[in-house]
C-alpha cells in the first residue's frame, strides 16, 4: 500500500443554512485514480472545489502529504484541475494555454516551452500548438485541458466531469485513455462524475456520495457486488430491490423468507438481527429454472431487447415489479406474456440490506 | 403558429417613413447644405467645399480650432477616466459576489442616463459654485467623468458578463495570484467591452452641450458651446459645415464601438 496524498478530515461545507458536505472523511493514495460518485447535488463537485481551494471549507481539515491546505488559497494549492468546460484561455494559443501554469510558477520561457511540448505530446496533440481552443473540437479541446492541468505535476489532478461534454463513441475512447495517462504519469487522480459506467470502468476506488455523505469507498467490484445499503445499491448498476422478513443474521449471512415461502441465505452487511430487510437483486444474476426449482415465482409482463442481452418484467405475487436479465443466447426459451415463470437465483444475486 | 409580419399592419410604411424623414431630415439639410457655395442657408448655389475651407482659414477658424482642441482634451481625459472607473465598478459589480447594496451601487452608477441633463447641469453648477471651484477645463472634466461613466458601463459590464469566472479559477488553479488572473485573463478578454466603453463616454463627451454650458464658466469653450454661440448671432453655412464635421465623427466612433462590441460577441458563440 502505497502513502496517503490527500486526506479528507471531517470536512464539512455549509452555504448558508444548507449543509453540502456532512463530516466527510476519506484518503486518497498516491498513483491511485479516485472517483467521487454520486448524483447531481449529492456534494461530489463542492468536495472537488474544497481541495482545489474555489470553495473555503466550514469546517474539518484538507491535508496534504499531512499539510492542512484548507487554508491556501488555490494559486499555492500543489493541484490542477480540468474543468468541466474546460475553462481554456480564449484569447492564447494551446501552447500559451499549457505554458501558462509552468510560467506562474517562475518557469523560464525555454523550459515552459520544453514541458508543455511534453504535455502535449502526452496526450497526442503536437500538432495543435500554435492554434486558438475555438479552432480545436470538443475533444481536443479536452485534451488541452489535460496537458495544461498536468504540466506542472501537481500532486493530484482533480478532473470535474470532463467527459461530460463529449459524444459517447469519444467518451468510451477517452475513458481508457485517461486511465492510461493516469497509469504512465502516476498522479493521482480525483474524478468526479455522475456516470457508474465510467466511475466503474477507470477507478481503483470509489466514492459513493449522496446528500453531502459518503456512503461507500470502495474498489468497482466491491462497491458493485457488496453496496452497504439501499443507496448505494440501486445507484450501481440495475437491481431489484424486494422488501424482505429477515429470519436470522450471523457472521455477515443473513436468513431471509423470499417471496412465496422458501427460505434463502444471502450476505449482508447488516450485523444484527432487524424484523424486516431490503434484498437487493441483481437481473443479471437471475436466471429462469422449471417452477419445481424456482426460489421466485413470477408473472412475465413484457420484454425489451438490447442486443447482447434481452430484459424480462415480470410481476410477483404481490404486484411488485421485477427485471431479469438474459443473455441472448438464451432467447430461445423466453415465457410469453402472461406466462407463470420460475426464477432461480445465482450465487452472488442477493444480497440483504437495511430497509 | 405563423409569425407576425410587422410589415403587414396597416400604415406601418407610413408610420416608418414619418419617424425617419422627422428624425434625419435636418441632418441630411444640414450636411446637404454644408455643401453649399453661397452664403445663405436657405438657398441652393451650386456645390462647394468652401465652407469647410472657410472652418480651417476663415476669419472664425481660431477660435472654433480653440474650441475643438479644449473639446478634444477633454473627451479623451473624460473617456479615459470613466472608462477606468467603470471597468473598477464592473469588476466590483460581477465578480465580488453578492454584497448589501448592491442593486443600490448599480442604480446609482446608472443613475446619471435617468437624470434629466438640465437637473445634473444646475446641480453640478450649484455643486462647483459651493465647494469654490470657478468654471474651467477642470470643472468640465470633472462633470464630463460623471456622466459618462454609465455610458462606459454598460458594454463594460456586458462584455464581463459573457466571460464565465471559471476562467479566473482556472488561472488560479494554475497558479496566478488574483493580480495576474485580472492581468492575464480577464482584463484581456474584457478589452473589446472596455475599448468599446471608451469609445462611447469618449462621443458622449465630445458631444455634450448642456452640461458643459452651465459649468464652463466665461472664456472657455467646447465645439458644441462655441458653435451655440456663433449660432446665436446667426446661423452661417460655416456653422453647417462644422456640425456635418462633427456628426461624422459621430457615426464614426459609434459604428467602432458597435463593432468591436459585436466583434467580442462573435468570438463567444463561436
């Protein structure tokens, strides 16, 4: 385990009689890329702007490699930021704009020069150096913004949804070029993004924040197949989430009575026995058995097609609404609609959490 | 939904060409006749520079070039520090947040555009005779600053209002104290808002005539106080050729400033 390069100690941020950020605590590790995870208004770009220094915290500390930077201003803070639009200069060339951190900090023009070219050449744009950002497209543009928040090598970039503003097709290409970029430069990044897909497809942790809390740290897999509550759970990813009386819970497995009788034993987070849980399905961990196996009966409603995959709703017993998933390969024994359906669950499908 | 065709309503041409024949008719007579070679003001001689021959070797010509040279010192002094002190107040306006006062603070810098001229004339005359100021360049200057900063305002603050903050963070962030992020960053963006600010106050000055009358005290002269004068002991063509001078330089920096403003514009939405 490599050293903490940021340390988030109890920081709260108030804006008048509202509260953005309840106590939050988390470390960053250096070379680690951190995503900050959560949906609009849960907190995740007014902690960005805490450690970049545009937003004074109302309380708790921001260490550094151990330094409090809680009170510096952002021009001494030893971290860059790609903006969410960017932000590039208009009015100076993307050689001017990636040289004008490296200059500020009393970089002679010669070797400004010298490190932006490397910048830029990190992140495939050599040939753009003496154009305007209003000639460069969207993605490029993108990149400018990476050179110039990494030619100075700050200590950690933070990035405030930089994908957002691509076409799709541009933003799965860029997501694996930033993890590689991370990879080589070996800064930590802190990444904030409302989108699990990419949260989960370049982190090596996670933050899930909803309302001003952190709900889970954790590695992709972890927060995916092992969410701490409700939130967290039906924020990643699809799943099906089925109130649930708990029988019994020992040593993180939990007893619960499913729907329509049979009893089933599932991990939890929970440590002690409550009279009612919340099971957290996962669709693609559900398959269709003959009804002599199922440990869920249902009624199928309707199916969507989605290429590689095929979603079956269905109806329990009592009217809720469920979702399966299937791989396409299995379409051959889809139920029709109206048709009584058994459902197996898969190890790994369930998973009991507080209500 | 079908969109109303204004040109369609009934009179509408009639209405149109009634405001513009009311509106630039003395203009194009005066510049017509300006023109003019004989010495009346009513009756067409034939075509002729020789009014504007007599503007800058006729018997009057030191004094109008006296009045013009005053005219020009102080459109330029006024342009200047208004501009200063209207990029300060828009700076204030839009990026220190929100302060008490501050519907109040951008009431009172636009405030001199709500005034009727002649209230801040008598008022600045009033002010001037209290604190023991005698009428002169100086008084001049000094009202001329006042009302023309709102003038300087306006595209200043336009222009700043198109330029996001998260360009100053973004200096910040690499690096710039608050001083260069201003210096570097948005001073330079502001320009064409600022130039263009100039440029108005700048005309607005050069063309005051009210203000300038009451607080000019004797013996000194503007263009447009200078030409009432020599109007008031009766209108020669000479007066028409000054004025057609004067109106182009008009139309000249007002087209600058609409163009550099617009300039600034273009190069946002692109």
């Amino acid at each position: 385990m490599t050293g903490t390069v940021i340390n988030i100690d109890r920081v709260v941020k108030r804006f008048g009689t509202f509260t953005a950020l309840h106590e939050v605590s988390l470390d960053i590790a250096e070379n680690e890329f951190f995503t900050l995870l959560g949906p609009s208004g849960c907190g995740k770009t007014t902690l960005l702007r805490c450690i970049a220094g545009f937003e004074p915290v109302s309380g708790g500390q921001i260490r550094l490699h151990g330094e409090d930077i809680a009170p510096l201003p952002p021009f001494k803070r030893p971290v860059n930021t790609v903006f969410q639009h960017y932000a590039l200069f208009p009015h100076m060339t993307v050689l001017e704009n990636v040289m004008f951190g490296l200059q500020r900090l009393g970089w002679s023009v010669v070797d400004a020069e010298g490190r932006a070219k490397q910048a830029l050449e990190l992140v495939h744009l050599s040939q753009f150096l003496k154009r305007r950002p209003g000639q460069l497209s969207g993605g490029q543009q993108q990149r400018v913004a990476l050179a110039r928040a990494l030619a100075p090598e700050p200590k950690v970039l933070l990035l405030d949804e930089p994908l957002s503003a691509l076409d799709l097709k541009l933003r799965q290409a860029v997501r694996m070029e930033l993890k590689q970029i991370q990879r080589e430069t070996g800064i930590a990044f802190v990444f904030v993004t409302h989108d699990q897909e990419e949260a989960l497809t370049m982190s090596d942790r996670i933050a899930v924040m909803s309302d001003g809390h952190v709900q889970q740290i954790g590695a992709p897999r972890e927060i995916y197949e092992a969410p701490v509550n409700r939130f967290v759970a039906d924020f990643i990813g699809e799943t099906n989430l089925i109130e649930v009386p708990v029988l019994g819970i020992a040593d993180g497995m939990a007893e619960v009575s499913l729907p329509g009788g049979r009893a089933l034993r599932c991990p939890t987070p929970l440590n002690r026995a409550v009279g009612q849980g919340v099971l957290s399905l996962r669709p693609e961990r559900i398959d269709l058995c003959p009804a002599s196996e199922a440990d869920l009966t249902v009624i199928a409603t309707d199916q969507v097609y989605l290429g590689t995959d095929i979603q079956l709703k269905a109806q329990l017993a009592g009217g809720q609404e469920m979702t399966v998933r299937l791989q396409n390969a299995q379409a051959t024994r889809l139920p029709e609609r109206g048709a009584e359906v058994g459902l197996k669950l898969e190890a790994g499908a369930a998973r009991l959490l507080s209500a | 939904m079908k969109q109303l065709d204004l040109r369609r309503f009934p009179g509408f041409f009639a209405i149109t060409l009634l405001c513009v024949v009311v509106l630039y008719a003395p203009l194009l007579v005066v510049s017509v006749y300006s023109f003019n070679a004989s010495t009346s003001i009513t009756s067409w001689g034939g075509a002729s520079l020789a009014w504007y021959v007599d503007v800058f070797t006729g018997p009057e010509s030191p004094k109008f070039q006296r009045a013009a040279m005053n005219s020009l010192i102080i459109a330029v002094l006024a342009g200047i520090c208004a501009t200063l002190i209207a990029t300060s107040a828009a700076v204030a306006m839009h990026r220190a947040g929100r302060f008490r006062g501050k519907t109040a603070t951008f009431a009172l810098i636009n405030l001199p555009l709500m005034v009727p001229e002649v209230v801040t004339a008598v008022a600045s005359l009033i002010f001037f005779t209290a604190i023991g100021f005698s009428g002169g360049i100086g008084t001049i200057l000094l009202a001329h600053i006042t009302f023309c900063i709102p003038f300087a305002y306006l595209p200043i603050a336009a222009r700043m209002q198109s330029v996001p903050d998260s360009y100053e963070q973004a200096a910040m962030d690499l690096y710039a104290t608050p001083w260069e992020a201003f210096r570097l960053i948005l001073l330079p963006l502001m320009m064409p808002g600022i130039f263009s600010g100039f440029l108005l106050a700048f005309i607005i000055s050069l063309d005051d005539f009210l203000i300038t009358n009451f607080v000019k005290g004797a013996g000194v002269e503007t263009l447009p106080t200078a030409i009432f004068g020599a109007v008031k002991q009766g209108i020669k063509p000479n007066i028409m050729a000054i004025s057609t001078l004067m109106l182009a330089v008009s139309v000249v920096f007002v087209t600058l400033s609409w163009l550099i403003g617009r300039s600034g514009q273009a190069k946002k939405t692109e």
